[in-house]
C-alpha cells in the first residue's frame, strides 16, 4: 500500500483486485472480510452476478466516478457474467462511497434505487462509519438482486425463486448492526437450496442494441453526490 499512495492519493495503475472485497483502505477485519468474500461468491454462483467492493485510503484530486469506472474496466468486471456486475468504491479520506453498475445489472439497480440506497447511507458515511457503510451497501445489493432475479438477462439458465429469501436477507437498511447485516445476508443465502441450475455455458453475445447504455454511474452514500 505503501508503493501505491502519492501523497496520500492511491495510484489507481498498479491496483490489482484482491478478490471481491479489495481492502485497500484497511477498514476490514480478516474474519469479517472472509465472510463478505464467501457472502459474495455465493451471489455469484446462484445468480451469475459479479459484484466487488474496494476501499481506498484517498483518491486525491480523482473524481470518484472516474475512479471507479477505471477500476473497473481495468479489471475486466463483467466478462463472463453477460456484464452483470457492479463495483462500489469507498473513499476514506474523502468520505465518498460510489457504485458502477454493468449494463446487465442496469434493470435491477437502476438510478432511483440507487438514489434512495445512497440517502439511508449517508448518515453512516457522514459519521466515518465506514465499516457500516460498506456492510450495508453489499447487503442491500444482494438483496435487491435475489428480489428481482427474474430481471437479469439469462443464457441457458432456469431460476427457482424462493419465497423465503426475501423476508430473511436484510430488511430495513436504516444501519443495521454490522454483526446482524453480515449473518442475515449471508445466512440468507445459504439456507436456500440450488436457486440457479446452470444448462450448457456455451459462448454467446448479449446485444442490446448499439445505442443501448451500458453500464450505469452514480454516488452511493456520498453526502455530496457527484455525476459523470
């Protein structure tokens, strides 16, 4: 970390993903961080989703935005997943959370959800609760997704909705125990049986038309939401 920070500022080149949660920042404990990375593959193997989280000490005079999307075209989110995939980045010292969104989650986590989402954070981040806030933002993601999995484009994939998983994942996102977020999301999860039978992965294009937005921008708990 020390070989990525310019006065202060992280150099977003020589960043490489640690995983789903990239801890750059150090707000994580190492138990905690395993569970989110375990929380977050287990999205990915029920619903073909890709989402990451990764956190920053400064960003210096890089706009969040701009970070974020480099992040993740740099990382290649989304390959494989018929870019159903999402990257939230923190900002410690800045004190601003962002989410980048691929054009196949774009339906599920559209800008009016992500507009209340970043309201109920704000407090948290406004307090430097950061740790919460990046708990609750993974949580409130994968809810969302189970809620409305029959909105994300499928290939060769049957779905097997389970009524429970609503009620138990997190419900109230008005900042939650961290402790309580993380087993609820989680447990939640892992009680449901098989949601997503995989048929033949064979390669194929997901083509929404040339003039389609692909992926989708915007502040998530930053008490001064900026735009691209």
């Amino acid at each position: 970390m020390c070989a990525a920070t310019l006065h202060g500022a992280v150099d977003l080149t020589i960043l490489q993903q640690q995983g789903s949660i990239s801890d750059y920042a150090g707000i994580f404990p190492v138990k905690e961080r395993a569970v989110l990375e375990e929380l977050l593959a287990e999205l990915n193997n029920r619903y073909d989703v890709q989402v990451s989280l990764v956190t920053l000490p400064n960003l210096g005079e890089t706009p969040i935005e701009r970070a974020t999307q480099s992040l993740y075209d740099a990382w290649d989110m989304g390959r494989g997943t018929l870019n159903k995939s999402a990257l939230i980045l923190l900002s410690a010292g800045d004190g601003q959370m962002h989410i980048y969104v691929g054009m196949g989650l774009r339906g599920v986590l559209s800008t009016k959800w992500i507009d209340a989402r970043a309201a109920e954070l704000s407090p948290l981040m406004e307090h430097h609760r950061y740790e919460d806030a990046c708990v609750n933002a993974i949580a409130v993601v994968v809810r969302r997704i189970h809620d409305n999995a029959s909105d994300l484009p499928k290939l060769n994939t049957v779905m097997v909705q389970s009524p429970g998983m609503a009620a138990a994942a997190v419900s109230d996102r008005k900042a939650l125990p961290i402790a309580g977020v993380i087993a609820l999301a989680f447990g939640a999860l892992l009680v449901i049986s098989t949601l997503m039978q995989a048929g033949n992965r064979q390669a194929s294009v997901y083509d929404m038309g040339r003039d389609f937005e692909r992926n989708r921008t915007g502040p998530f708990g930053s008490k001064k939401p900026r735009w691209l």
